[in-house]
C-alpha cells in the first residue's frame, strides 16, 4: 500500500485526528449530547478527538483570556493547531507581513503551553508562487517563542507551488506543506517537516460516518505509514523521496458533509485504535 517506515527506524511518531472548530449547530444532537450548554461542546469535542484546528483565528484576532480558557476545558495531551491570521497571507507582497506575524503571536498563542500545534498559514487559491517574495515571509516566521519551538506549514492552493524549487525553499526551513485531498486544491504530499499535516476534505452525507469504510480504512493507513516515515501510496509528490525518520502525523476532517465531519474523524480513530 505504500513505502513502509523501515528506513526511519525508531518509534513511529503520534498520530492526531481532529475537526475544523467545535460550534456548528448541525452537531448539536448528533455530534454533541441533546442538551449539552453550549459552553460544553469544546469539553465534550477535546473528549471525542485527539486535535482541533482552530479557525477564528485566521479571521481575527483573539483575547489572551480564549486562548487560556481553551488550554483549560481540554485534556492534558489535547493539541490545538491555528489557522494564522489571513491578514499575514492574503496581501500582495507577503514581505511585508511582519507586523501582523508578531501581533498575531503577542496575542496570547502560548498560553496554550503545550496544547499548541502546528499554525497553518493558509494562501489563497489566487496566489502563485513567486520564491523571492515566499522566501521572505517564511524568513518572518519564527522557529521558536520564548524557548518554545514552533512548527509551521503552509497551506498553497495554486498549481505554481508544485515545484521543486518551492518544496526545496519549506524543507530548508523545516516548514511542512498542507497535504490537501478528497477537494478541489492542489496536492502536495512531499515530507518537507518533521511532521505531516493533512486536510482530507471529501465527507459525504450519503455516508454515515462521512467517508465509506474502505476510504476510512485508506486513510487510516496513510497516517500509520506517515508516522512510520513511509510514503502512502496514491498521493501526487512534486520531487523523489524516500522513506524518513518517524513523523508526527495531524489529520483533519475538514469542508466536505460539514456535518459528517465528527463522524468521519472518530472512525478513523477507532481503526488506529484510539477510539472509546
């Protein structure tokens, strides 16, 4: 099915399956208990999952207070992952994002302590690939905040970005590319980071858990190659690799049967054998 992991060696890195935000009214009584409080839906969705990625951030900024109530409803080993704030990406000259970066992180992000995941910097699916200017920002984003390493990836949805001259520019950096499927955008599966970072994007409401049981059963196994250090069969790769080290792996149900979402992502824990 794929490359298996054996040239990484090593433990196989921790695999994380989570949703895009946790208030959607869809949920309520199908994700979320009939009558659960509002209030409860992040305790009751950090229960269900393993990650979540936060989207409120990509559209404004949040108070110091959210970003720590957050680290507090959830469960020790819980990780959030941040989209960034679209002001640093959707601009013509991504070079000069550097106040909005350092706004975004004095706002309060590492009050999630070691809740916090990978920042997802979304582009738009207009913007191309231009290596001087994409250089330049990736130069903006720091490799750590008051001791703590962060890690970063860059969701592309433009067909310039499949080039090796930009999955050289991010692997240099350490920075991974958003591995998106199931939905309209460019792939790129290249391992460019010490992690992987999916988007599976094809939940259907014909479905009852969102994907049928062999695609669940697929992508199950893409996160158990990634995390070995393989490379899942089936997916674009815009240079040659090989099989690496072990690699932490995020997986998140987004877009597609919004309201399958919840479903689709606790099966795939179940066949990882993290469910219930």
């Amino acid at each position: 099915m794929g490359k298996d992991g054996g040239k990484g060696g090593g433990q196989a890195g921790r695999i994380r399956i989570g949703i895009g935000g946790w208030t959607y009214e869809p949920w309520r009584g199908s994700f979320y208990p009939e009558g659960l409080p509002q209030r409860r839906e992040l305790e009751h969705a950090s229960r269900q999952l393993t990650s979540i990625e936060i989207n409120g951030t990509y559209y404004g900024s949040q108070k110091p207070e959210s970003f720590r109530k957050w680290h507090d409803e959830t469960p020790e080993d819980f990780v959030f992952s941040l989209k960034a704030p679209r002001y640093a990406t959707n601009r013509r000259v991504l070079a000069d994002a550097g106040e909005t970066i350092a706004r975004f992180f004095d706002s309060g992000v590492l009050l999630l302590g070691d809740k916090l995941g990978p920042i997802n910097w979304q582009f738009m699916a207009t913007k191309k690939f231009d290596p001087e200017d994409f250089a330049a920002f990736l130069n903006l984003l720091p490799a750590s905040l008051d001791g703590r390493a962060l890690r970063h990836v860059v969701e592309v949805r433009h067909e310039s970005f499949r080039s090796p001259d930009f999955i050289g520019l991010i692997r240099g950096h350490g920075i991974a590319a958003v591995v998106s499927a199931d939905g309209d955008f460019p792939q790129i599966a290249d391992p460019t980071a010490p992690f992987v970072y999916a988007r599976i994007m094809g939940t259907r409401e014909d479905e009852p858990l969102g994907y049928a049981p062999d695609k669940l059963d697929l992508w199950a196994e893409r996160a158990r190659i990634w995390a070995a250090g393989g490379l899942p069969e089936g997916l674009d790769h815009v240079g040659g690799n090989d099989a690496g080290a072990p690699r932490d792996v995020f997986l998140y149900v987004i877009s597609g049967c919004k309201q399958r979402n919840p479903q689709a992502a606790m099966a795939l824990m179940e066949r990882l054998g993290q469910g219930g």
